[in-house]
C-alpha cells in the first residue's frame, strides 16, 4: 500500500463541504472498468467519510454526506465517490454545462492531490452530475481566487454513474 501524507478532498455538494481528510491508497493489479457498477474490490479501498458542512455552520457533519474511496494501478488511480442526498426528489444546482466551471455555487465532486505534500500546491479533478468536468492547479495554500488555476488541461478520464450519486474519477499519474 502506498501511504499518502496528504489526500485532499474537496467537496462540494449540496451543502458546499470542504475538509481535508488523510487516506491510504492501495495498489491493485487489474484495471477498474469505470461502467457505474461498485465492484467488489472498491470494498479492499480505504475510505474518507463524515464530511463536515462549511455553510450555514462550520461545526456540523453535513446532512448530505458522501463517501470518498482510492485505488490505484501501474498507469491510473481511480477515485469512486458516493453522495448521498437526504431526500430523493432534490435538484442539481448548476449555473453553467461549460468545461472548467468554478465550484461555488455547483453540485460537484472534486479530488484535490497534495502530490508535493506541502498543503501549499495541488492538483484538482471535478465532475458536476451533469458530467461536465475541470482541472486545475492550486497555489499558495488556494488562499483567495488567484491561486486557483483552471488554465491547466490534462487527460483524464470520468464517468457520471447510471447509478444515481454516485461519481468517478480516472486520472493518470502526474
């Protein structure tokens, strides 16, 4: 298993959650085929989970919570992230179907990679349930908008599950 010092899961759904959360990635020997089914090797997946809510107060789990699961092989790591919604009848919020979107103010699941472990720079990869996509690079921390870019455009791969919240991502290594 390969132990990443930092694992930074930024989401945002529903209630706009946002905490950093450490998780062990393990390594597999096949690749995942991203068809929206679970399989049963994302149960040998570590986990993140309790999400604490960022808005309308910061000391609460969030009602809509999500679990958040990594996995890797030689070429790709996969992320699986379920969300769940407290009731069923609820309406994605999206301002925009563009590429690249801001967070705020969007239904999304977005993985934030500290690769240099320094809680400073990072990679980030989001999907809204519309299966509209970004990237970027964050700086400085992603204190304040300037240090959030989403001018960098890398080859990944994602899929918006058939099976109702749930999300993937499938990124090659950086």
């Amino acid at each position: 298993m390969l132990r990443k010092a930092i694992f930074l899961l930024a989401l945002f759904l529903c209630t706009r959650v946002s905490i950093a959360q450490d998780i062990i990635f393990k390594k597999i020997d096949v690749p995942i085929v991203i068809d929206g089914e679970i399989d049963e090797i994302w149960a040998e997946a570590d986990s993140a989970y309790n999400w604490m809510q960022q808005f309308p107060y910061d000391s609460s789990l969030a009602v809509n919570q999500t679990v958040a699961k990594v996995l890797y092989d030689d070429k790709n790591v996969y992320v699986l992230g379920i969300m769940y919604n407290a009731t069923d009848d609820r309406s994605y919020v999206t301002p925009s179907l563009r590429r690249d979107f801001r967070g705020a103010a969007n239904d999304n699941f977005t993985v934030i990679f500290d690769t240099f472990q320094d809680r400073t720079n990072a990679f980030s990869f989001g999907i809204n349930p519309f299966g509209v996509r970004r990237e970027g690079l964050v700086v400085n921390g992603g204190s304040g908008r300037e240090s959030f870019s989403l001018d960098w455009d890398n080859v990944w791969g994602e899929r918006p599950s058939p099976i109702k919240g749930t999300g993937w991502l499938k990124s090659p290594f950086l």
